[in-house]
C-alpha cells in the first residue's frame, strides 16, 4: 500500500475529486488505480486562506514499484505501515481448568478494552463494575441533573462506560502510539456502532447518546466470548498473601479469587484507593488541576476561531486549546473543551460539587464550555498518596456550600470575577448546569495561587480568542476531577511494583487521560496479563 499525505482539496469538493487528485498527484490513469481510502481528513480554516480539506490516503496500484521508484524523493509519497492489530497470545484451551480466570476491576473504556481484548485472546475475564449498566445508570444520573438526588454509587462518574460517556467522546490524543493501539480503538467503536468518521477525521468524537448503545454492543460482545460482567459489585479490599494477589473481596458477595487482577479504576474510585493503601500496595502522589468551567456563545467562539467560515456545516462547531503561565508560576490551560455542549454536575459523594463538560454527536447546543484550570504539585498538598484526595474534597465541599447545599453550583459573571465582586444577576450567557447555578463570589471556592492565575489567563486568553473575556461570560465551579490525584505505580511488566498479579491502569492508576488512551492502556495491560499465563 502506498500512503499520500498533505492531498488538498476545497472543502466543498465533490465525492470524485479526491480520486481525481489522486490519479493528478501520482501521474497514473485511473486503470492503474486498484483501490484507495481515507486514512485521515483535517481542515485548513486559517482566515486568509481558501477553506480546504486536507487529505492522508492509502492506495494501492498496480506496480507499486514504479510509484515509489519515481517518488523516492518526495516525504509526502511512502510506504503505508501497518496499522492493523495483532494479537501477542492466545489462551490454551485448558485454561479454564488450570487457572484462576483474570479479574478486571471497573468497566470504563480502561476496563472495557482490557475486559474485550482478553476475551478475544481466549481468557474469558470476569469484570467487576460497582455502579450498573449504562441505561440504568443514565437515569440515576439524570436523577442528579433534574431532581437534586445522587446516587453515589451509580452516576456521572461510576458505572458502565466510566467517565467518559457522559462527555464530548472525544477519541484524540497526545500519546505516542507506535504499535497504533488507537487505530484497535476506534475500529472496535466502529465494529459497535460508532459512525466510521472517527477512523479518518482530525479531532473524532462519538457524544454521550451514541456512546451508550456503542458501550452496550461491547459488553455484549465480551460475553459471547466467554466473558462475564457484574454489575453492582463493588470491591472494597484485597487479599494479598507474600506480596501476591490472591483475591479481590466485594461488598455483599463472597470473596472472589484471583491472581491477575486489573486495576482499570477511575479517577474518582477515591475509596478504592484507600482500601489499595491499607492493603500495602505502592502508590504516590501526583500532579492534577483545579479550576472552572467557563461558557460563552458558541457562535461567538466560531467567529474568533473561523473568522469568515464560522457556521460552515462541513466544518461544525470549533474548539479551542489555551495555556498560559502566570506571574505566579502556575500554569493555566483550557482542560476537555466541549463545543456545542453542556456543564454537568459530575460528584460522586455527597454534599460535594464538581463539574465537567458533556456534548452530544451534533454539537448543536447554544453554549461552547471548557473547563479553565491551574496545575497543582504535591508541593500543594503534603501527607502523602492520599492527600490530594482530601485536597480535592475540601474544595468540592466548599462549592458545595457556595452554590447553597443543594447541589446547584456557584457560579460568578467574568466581569464580575476580573474585578473582584460577587456576581447577582445573569447577563446575556444563560449557564447549562444542571441542577442550576447559584451566583456569588468564586474567590473563595478555590485557594488564592489558583484564583490569581486564572484572573491573570482570562485578559491573555483574550489576545488569542476576540471575546473570551466577555463580561457576560459564566465561570460555573467546581472542576476538580481532571485527573487521578495519585499514581499507583507499575513496573515494566505493567504490575504494581511490589504486588505481583496487580495491574494498575488507565486514568485512575495515573496511565491515561480520556477514553482514547485509557482504551489504549487496557490494551497494553491485557496483553501483559495474557503474556504472564503463558509459559517463558
């Protein structure tokens, strides 16, 4: 196969063109083109220049050797590597009679894909989930957004799905990915469900609704292939005996034995993580951020981001990354921008505030959010691995008695907040946060380094983004969950450094950050689980 990259065409192109280009750029006829497909489209939507798609193709034609003879010098004219998945092992087929079947703990797109690929190399895995399948969990979660009623074991953060399906599910990421373990990802999302976009656009997503029906197909999936899932099963300690798991115990049920356990938990399994450190196992502090989510128009972020393309439908709704360094030494960035989207209320305890963002597939809603936040160290909150979670804690219960008690969130006007005075009344940006928002002054729901910086990165943010300083502009609080507090550490067999059989993963063990590379992760650690069955 043959790989073209930087193929551009204007984004109003007819669906014949790009073969056209193809045929142009290689100089072949289109007899000597056998086949061709997408393997990534991106935008150029810079102001001062005409609006353009930007193409990566795989091709094959008849005499490859021809092509690459007469392009040997061309960077945009390579050989297509392959991104297709191999399996590294497969279950013997007395395994179920010889071994302890392997145990994932939590079934979030960590879990999911750890639970999926060990199912699909033979090694029939049992998942424990503590919260309930996704239809269900959906209305308890909804019973939170519309009636002020949590349910702290089935909501935004646990059950089926994890996190990330009520979010913008987006499927990029940062990380490096030689082996093109993404490209397992998205085609598993693909194969249940998920529109098939997402293996060639630049920034895909599937949306909150979507991902319930494509998460539902791969539970199914998991169990026709041996596999169990348990729901309402909640671990709350480990057997270990000479630094070896030999079970999990799980609230109301018999303890269940095991000696490859997966720790695919969420960053927000904070009681979880106190069972871990009361049982031994190795964990440390790490660095996370805390902040805000901030609303404005959607339009008005199109016009700054698009200029004269904003509302283009091919294009849809834009987005945005920012950072800043402040005065003070804190960085401030923008954290899970979700345009054309909605603030959740996203607390897993009670009497505690957090928010997150949500979209659906259209991104058609009237507001963009993002969350606004400023990276802290362990330096912030010494006492050891646990601290952070009391760090956050304490914040979120303060949000929580700043939006009234009633699980409605403070919230505060930009104007208001720059200038230091208690916000009383909406302007021309109604906030999306449900339960509500409760206005009042957001100084005091975070400590005074953080509320610094973020005054100092709102007028700089500006400079790169016309309007986002609007006086009228919602900060809603608390964001708090942008990451795990602490990293359960692993060696480079992927197991707890000093508790074999353990395998810490995914954004709760500190190894991902969102469902693309925690999918990622849950591959990687399936496959070290797997290879650890299997003789030397």
């Amino acid at each position: 196969m043959i790989r073209i990259t930087e193929l551009r065409l204007p984004i109003s192109h007819p669906p014949e063109a790009l073969e056209a280009a193809i045929l142009e750029r290689l100089n072949i006829s289109a007899s000597d083109l056998l086949q061709f497909k997408v393997f990534k489209r991106s935008y150029d939507a810079r102001k001062n220049v005409a609006l353009a798609f930007i193409y990566t193709v795989d091709l094959s034609v008849k005499d490859e050797e021809v092509i690459f003879q007469k392009f040997s010098g061309d960077i945009h004219i390579k050989l297509s590597p392959d991104t297709s998945y191999h399996f590294l092992a497969k279950a013997p087929i007395n395994l179920a009679s010889e071994f302890l079947r392997p145990v994932v703990v939590g079934f979030g797109p960590c879990g999911i894909f750890a639970a999926l690929l060990l199912a699909q190399m033979g090694f029939k895995p049992i998942v424990l989930e503590r919260g309930k399948r996704v239809r269900e969990r959906t209305q308890d979660t909804w019973g939170l957004w519309r009636k002020n009623v949590l349910n702290p074991e089935s909501n935004v953060q646990f059950g089926e799905g994890g996190a990330g399906t009520f979010s913008d599910g987006k499927l990029y990421s940062q990380i490096k990915d030689p082996k093109f373990y993404g490209r397992k990802v998205l085609d598993e999302f693909v194969k249940a469900g998920a529109p098939e976009e997402i293996l060639y656009v630049a920034k895909p997503h599937i949306g909150t609704f979507r991902l319930v029906g494509v998460v539902e197909k791969m539970r199914q999936e998991i169990i026709d292939l041996g596999g169990e899932i348990r729901f309402s099963q909640k671990v709350i300690g480990f057997n270990i005996e000479n630094d070896q798991i030999q079970g999990v115990k799980i609230e109301g049920h018999e303890d269940l034995p095991a000696n490859h356990v997966v720790l695919a938990l969420g960053h927000s399994a904070r009681d979880t993580f106190i069972a871990l450190h009361e049982a031994g196992v190795f964990m440390e502090a790490k660095p996370f951020s805390v902040g805000f989510r901030i609303e404005h128009p959607q339009s008005l972020i199109d016009r700054a981001r698009l200029g004269p393309h904003a509302g283009n439908p091919l294009i849809g709704a834009a987005d945005y990354k920012l950072v800043y360094h402040a005065k003070n030494g804190r960085s401030v960035y923008s954290f899970c921008m979700c345009p054309g989207g909605t603030v959740v209320a996203a607390t897993s305890e009670p009497n505690r505030v957090v928010t997150n963002g949500m979209s659906q597939y259209s991104r058609n809603e009237r507001n963009a959010n993002a969350g606004i936040v400023v990276g802290i160290t362990p330096e912030d909150f010494p006492g050891g691995p646990l601290a952070g979670i009391e760090f956050q804690r304490m914040i979120e219960s303060k949000a929580y008695e700043l939006g009234g008690s009633t699980y409605e969130a403070p919230g505060q006007l930009v104007g208001d907040f720059l200038e230091g005075k208690p916000s009383t009344k909406l302007g021309t940006v109604t906030p999306s946060y449900k339960p509500g928002v409760h206005l009042t002054d957001l100084a005091e729901s975070l400590p005074a380094y953080a509320i610094e910086a973020i005054r100092e990165a709102i007028p700089a943010f500006e400079k790169q983004i016309k309007g986002f300083s609007m006086k009228d502009a919602v900060l809603t609080g608390v964001e708090t969950r942008t990451s795990s507090p602490l990293r359960i550490t692993r060696g480079t067999n992927f197991q707890s450094l000093n508790i074999k059989g353990l395998y810490p993963a995914g954004e709760g063990a500190g190894y991902a950050g969102g469902i693309l590379s925690a999918g990622v992760d849950g591959i990687k650690v399936a496959e070290a689980v797997a290879l650890d069955y299997l003789p030397t």
